[in-house]
C-alpha cells in the first residue's frame, strides 16, 4: 500500500513538471530567438536531467520489471542489476552523445527561426499534453 501512495506522488509531481516544463518551452517559442547564450544552447543541468529521470515511475518500473527478465535465476540480484544497469547507462550516454552533436550540427543556422519556433511550440504543447493525461489517467 505504501508503494502505491509513493507512485501516485511521484506521478503527480510528475505530470507537474511536464506541464511547467511544457509551458515554459511555449513561452520560450513566443519569442523571435531561441534561448541561446555566446553562441550555445540554453543548460541542460545534470540536476534537471536527474529530476526528470526521477520524476518518471516508468523509468523506476523498468529496473524492477523488465530487467529481472534479461539476467538467468542465478545473476538475479544486486550484483546483475547493477551490470545491467552499468551497461545501459554506456549505451544511453553513447546515443546522446552521438544525437547531440547530430543536434547540434542541424540547429547551427537555424536558430531563432519560424522553424526553430515552431518546433519548440509544437513541443512544449505535446509535453503540458502528456502532463495533463498523466493527472487524467490516474484518476480514471
């Protein structure tokens, strides 16, 4: 019982913060530049990429879920978790690395542009979508 008052908090902060993160990126592509500072994207903090981590139980649900299921009966435990979780985090860090400069390379010239603001439009409306259905299917 206490696990689901703990999901059902961590899931309403949750659709929270998908919907303020969702609002603040409208607000952003309002204006006629993307928030750029010397030339380089606007910070993404490892503080901000770990409270969206946190704040998703899908992601938690995996590792307790889904994990268990790639290791046989005897690696199950701390020790396979943690290489599992060791391997995925390298394949993780790898794709966003390699997405980032790809990223980086397309958005050279076109920042601040109807593109760039449509895209970020278009985004933080789907990300206050996802919040708003978080907080609709719980309730359901």
């Amino acid at each position: 019982m206490r696990s689901a008052t703990a999901y059902e908090v961590v899931r309403l902060v949750g659709a929270l913060y998908l919907i303020g993160l969702g609002l603040i990126t409208l607000w952003r592509s309002r204006t006629r530049s993307a928030p750029v500072a010397n030339g380089r994207l606007g910070p993404v903090t490892l503080r901000s990429a770990w409270t969206a981590n946190v704040l998703n139980p899908k992601a938690a649900a995996v590792y307790l879920t889904l994990a268990p299921q790639f290791l046989s009966r005897d690696a199950i435990g701390l020790p396979g978790l943690l290489a599992l979780a060791a391997v995925h985090v390298t394949l993780t860090a790898v794709w966003l690395t390699v997405s980032t400069g790809v990223l980086r390379l397309v958005t050279a010239n076109s920042r601040g542009s109807a593109l760039t603001r449509s895209v970020s439009a278009i985004g933080g409306t789907v990300l206050v979508a996802l919040g708003i259905r978080t907080l609709i299917q719980g309730r359901v």
